[in-house]
C-alpha cells in the first residue's frame, strides 16, 4: 500500500518537473528520509503541541534548496499526511531516475577482494546480458562464493561453494 502511494507521489514529482530537476532534489529527499529515521524528529512531528505550521517549518528547514517546486512537492506530502512514507518516495524516485537512464547499480559480494580488471569484465558481461549500464561495487562478506545483486531490477546470480558441493553429492547419489 505505501508502495504504491510512493510510486504516485514520484510520477507526480516527474511530470511537474525534469529528469535534470528531480537529481538535484535527491539530496534533500534523501536527507528528509534520514531525518525521519530519528526519533527526536518523530516526536516533534507526532506532538499535539507543536502546531502544523511549525512541524511544516521545521520540515522545510531541512532542506538545502529553495526550489519551490521542490517545496511544493514536500508542502503536499506534508499536507497530506504522507510525510512518514518519504523513504518509500526516496527508493522509488531512485528506481524511476536508474530506469529512464539505464543505469543501475550492483553489488559483487565475495569473501576475498577482486580486482578491478575482473570487477570491469564482470560489469561488462552482466551489462551486456541485461542490456543496462551497470556500476558495481565490491563488498567483502563470508559468502563462500560469488554473488551479483543488482536491487532495483530484483536480480542475483550467485555461486557458491556450498551449493557446488550440494549439486554434486546430488549428481554422485544419483548416478549410483
């Protein structure tokens, strides 16, 4: 449900304004979405003694920007009492901004580092495959293996050792 009010809200903040436009806002939503992750902030913004106009100040203070559109844009979410659903806003102005570009970012997960030459191959191919532009980036973990995840397109492919091993045991039991 707060899902598909965010998706609203975001095809609302494309339509009143440009690709170019909706980038520059991301720092500002993103730093609401953070405020609210603060239980201060909560508070002020659930209190009975704080009254609208001020909980809509202190919002608007927030921001980096004086672009009205921008400022109209939180002016209604704060009106509508939406403002609690602004990292949903967030993820989804994130996901509508990699699509109408064609870049996406991706994780490699493994245990030890990779280098960059490979790093590049493995984009490559995973950008070819998809036909999008990827950008991935490297984190260390204690997976056993290999792992691309690309979030916003809903996608992993992954190798592991232990499932190798599994297959292959399979494989083994299977044949006798």
């Amino acid at each position: 449900m707060r899902e598909d009010i965010a998706k609203r809200y975001s095809r609302a903040l494309f339509r009143s304004a440009t690709l170019e436009e909706v980038e520059s806002y991301m720092p500002n939503i993103k730093g609401l979405a953070l405020a609210l992750k603060s239980e201060k902030f909560l508070d002020i913004l659930s209190s009975y003694d704080v009254t609208k106009d001020r909980k809509l100040e202190l919002v608007l203070s927030i921001l980096d920007s004086k672009d009205k559109k921008l400022e109209n844009f939180i002016k209604i979410i704060f009106e509508n009492s939406r403002i609690d659903i602004l990292p949903e806003i967030y993820k989804e102005v994130t996901f509508e901004i990699s699509t109408q570009k064609n870049l996406f970012h991706g994780r490699l997960i493994s245990k030890t580092e990779i280098s960059e030459d490979v790093l590049n191959h493995l984009r490559d191919g995973f950008s070819r495959k998809i036909d999008a532009n990827i950008i991935l980036t490297q984190e260390i973990s204690e997976f056993e293996g290999i792992k691309i995840s690309v979030d916003d397109l809903g996608l992993e492919v992954g190798f592991s050792k232990e499932r190798l091993k599994k297959d292959l045991t399979d494989h083994i039991i299977k044949a006798i």
